[in-house]
C-alpha cells in the first residue's frame, strides 16, 4: 500500500521540483525503508529495489517534460533490462537516496543507472535499459523522442 502513496507523493513532488535537461539527466529522490520494504532477513527486498527504480524514472519523465510528450502521443516508456548489485542492507526506518541518470542511448534503448546511497556510501547499484513503446508503431527510437523533444541528435 505505501507504493500508491509514495507514487502520490512523488507525482505531487516533482512538479515543485527544478526541471531536468532532457539529454543526460540526473535526478535524486530520498525515501525511508518502510515495514512493507522488508524481507524475511529484515531488509529491503530486492524487489523492492526495482520498484524504487521505476519511481525514480517517473520523477525524470515529469522533471523532464518526457511524460507530457509521452501522454501526447500514446507512448509508454518499458524497462527492456535490469540489473542490480547488492552491497550492504538496508533496514527498517533507514533513511537512503536513489540517483538515477540516464547514461546514453543508442538506435532502440535509453540507458540508465540507479545508485542507492547511504550519506556516501553506495549500498546498491544498478543499470536499466528501457523503450518508449507506442501500441501503433511498436519501439520508438530514442533519437526519434528526442527528436519530437526538440532536441538535435547527440
């Protein structure tokens, strides 16, 4: 149940934020491990991870402007890929940060990286490969959203 109320917050959230450039950008949420976080060991589940991660793709759409163009035009954004490296637990009531940046992007995927910190010290990390997919035109190319952006190739 926290996740509706986390996604709410941060939806609230991000329009009060500073916007992100659309090429390369970095974005930062800062979250609590919550009861429903954890796993029979007492810490995150690493599911839990990947949900983070999706939140924090949510808050760059906004900050970005990417999600009004994806509404506008039927696009859906996919994660293709995940991959997460576990480093140190995080427990219950632990106070930690997720940068997200997304890296690069080539002729099918955004590429992206998630780094869950602790003050300094990074207790997970992870990359994602994702699409914006359109149920009409199937994957749409990175440079082609760029493009509708208006932003010139990179």
């Amino acid at each position: 149940m926290s996740l509706i109320f986390r996604m709410l917050w941060l939806l609230i959230s991000a329009y009060f934020k500073p916007r992100l450039p659309v090429v390369k950008p970095v974005n930062e949420i800062s979250m609590i491990v919550l009861p429903n976080d954890l796993d029979i060991n007492l810490h995150m589940n690493n599911g839990r991870y990947l949900t983070i991660c999706d939140l924090t793709r949510v808050d760059m759409f906004i900050r970005t402007g990417m999600a009004a163009t994806m509404l506008k035009h039927k696009w859906m954004p996919i994660i293709t890929e995940h991959t997460m490296t576990y480093k140190r637990a995080l427990g219950l009531w632990r106070r930690y940060r997720v940068r997200m940046e997304v890296t690069a992007w080539d002729e099918r995927c955004f590429h992206m990286r998630h780094t869950f910190l602790v003050g300094d010290k990074v207790m997970a990390e992870g990359t994602s490969k994702g699409v914006i997919y359109s149920r009409r035109d199937g994957v749409i190319p990175p440079q082609q959203v760029m493009d509708v952006i208006g932003v010139g190739p990179q």
